[in-house]
C-alpha cells in the first residue's frame, strides 16, 4: 500500500514508533526513523535492513525548531520527497496535577505540542514545494477526554486532536491530516497508570497507520480513530450540545435559569467514559 512513499515517523527507536516503521516498511515505505536516542533508532533501522527495507536514522528532538526542519530535508534529500509524516513522538506524564514541576510541563508541551506543530510545519512545506500532496498522523489519546492524574498529559493530547480538527486548511495542498488514538503495551505505557495487561503490543495497531498513510486512504481527512488492536472507531468531531438563546443581553439571573431549565440535562460527563473500543474491559479509573 505504501510503494515507493518516503515517510516521517517521529519518535520510532522503540514502541508503537518502531512497529509503525517496519509495518510501513514492509508494504513498500522509505523511512527516516527519528529519534532523540541513537542506539534504539538504529535498532529500529537495523530490523527494516533485515527485513529487506531501507531506512536511515535521524537523531534530534522534534522539540527545536531547527532539527524539525532538518529532519524533514533530511527526507528530502535522501529519498526525494517527504509523501507522510507520523507524529509519533511523545512523553507520558502522569500523576496528580498540583504536584507537577515547571520543568516536567516544560517538557511536555514542547514535546507533545510543538513536537507535531513543529515537524508538522516543515513537513506541510515541503509537500506543498513537492506538489505530490501527502498524509501526517498526529497520535493522540482517548485521555484527552479526561483522565484521573492524567490532566496535564490529556491537554496535550487535546491539543494534538485540535489540530487535525484543523485538517480543513492542509487539503489545498492535497494533504491528508488524521490522528490516531491506539491504545498499547508499550515500555512508555508501563511506567505510567495506565497498562493494564489487555493492552495491544504495538504491531497489532501499525496497520492503521500504513492504511491512513496510503492512498487508499484518500478520502479520510480530519478524522481521530480509535483504535486498540481488535476495535476500529471514530471520535465525534466536537460539536454544541444544546443552546439556549435570548434576543437581549443576558443576565447572570437568566444564565442561572436557562442551565436549570434547558442546559442541566445535557450536561456532559466528566473524563472518558469510552471504555475499550473491542469491547474488552474498560481499564479501571485509579482512585
């Protein structure tokens, strides 16, 4: 499905990064594995050259602005074009909210928020010079919906999911912008709340991605998909709930009423409450 396309993917020296790669690579993808630690992405370049793929290894954080752009010419100039680009990279934070650090945050945001929005960036510019159009996945979260000691790690997560919302403004470009929330047993997941022993191992959610990044795939655009090795979901795209209107200005008073007789009953409920897409248990909500 991926004949002769030259990928991105961020974050690919271990985990789902890595079993996106050899999946890409196996039905016919160039890559350039990225990330922050040598050793694990020529590991990850290794297992594709033993597979009869090829792939280089590009070591930076998608995190300076500067190495974003030099991994994306990275691509170029290596394979001739950037055609799809996963924004995979990221850090799994957990804990309560009010005991977080300024640096940790710091972190956070620059790595799971400027992270896409920076290699994204480059990577729109060059497909655009390119005139081939191409595909990015911005992996997100089911925990953007809320997650108890999660808070902080769902918001950037959030923020991912808004910007394929946002999808809209690449198509002119003839590029494709979707997101996947997979849920897996990755060495990421294990130090965190959150990896029950259901979870996927990473090759079995790769599919969906050599899918979003192929031209099969041509006509998802905008989309989040769920999915966590046996079920396949979309998200609602974000949406108003109910609305109440007045023709004049409104009081605090007529707030007050309208919430208790028009809103109340659309209140949302607080966090995920998705559960597990294939149906298996849904992973427990630690208290």
């Amino acid at each position: 499905m991926l004949k002769g396309k030259a990928l991105i993917i961020t974050g690919a020296g271990q985990g789902l990064g890595r079993a996106f790669a050899q999946a890409a690579s196996a039905s016919g993808a160039r890559v350039l594995v990225a990330d922050i630690d040598r050793d694990d992405a020529e590991q990850t370049v290794a297992a594709i050259a033993d597979g009869g793929g090829e792939a280089e290894a590009f070591i930076g954080s998608v995190a300076d602005w500067d190495s974003a752009a030099a991994l994306v010419d990275r691509c170029a100039a290596r394979f001739g074009s950037v055609d799809g680009l996963v924004n995979n990279a990221g850090l799994y934070v957990t804990g309560p909210a009010p005991d977080e650090t300024p640096e940790r945050l710091r972190s956070l945001v620059d790595t799971n928020v400027l992270g896409p929005l920076y290699v994204g960036t480059h990577a729109l510019r060059a497909m655009r010079e390119h005139g081939r159009g191409g595909a990015i996945i911005n992996v997100t979260s089911a925990a953007r919906a809320g997650r108890r000691n999660m808070s902080l790690y769902a918001a950037t997560k959030g923020a991912v999911a808004s910007l394929t919302y946002a999808a809209l403004e690449s198509t002119e470009y003839g590029v494709r912008v979707n997101a996947l929330a997979p849920r897996a047993m990755t060495r990421m997941t294990l130090q965190g709340s959150d990896s029950p022993p259901d979870h996927a191992p990473p090759e079995h959610v790769a599919p969906v991605v050599v899918f979003l990044l192929s031209d099969a795939a041509a006509q998802v655009n905008g989309q989040v998909v769920h999915f966590d090795g046996r079920g396949l979901a979309l998200a609602a795209a974000p949406q108003l709930e109910a609305t109440a209107m007045r023709p004049e200005p409104w009081t605090p008073e007529q707030v007050a009423e309208a919430f208790a007789a028009d809103l109340s009953s659309h209140l949302q409920p607080i966090g995920w409450t998705g559960g597990a897409v294939s149906g298996r248990p849904a992973i427990p909500t630690p208290s």
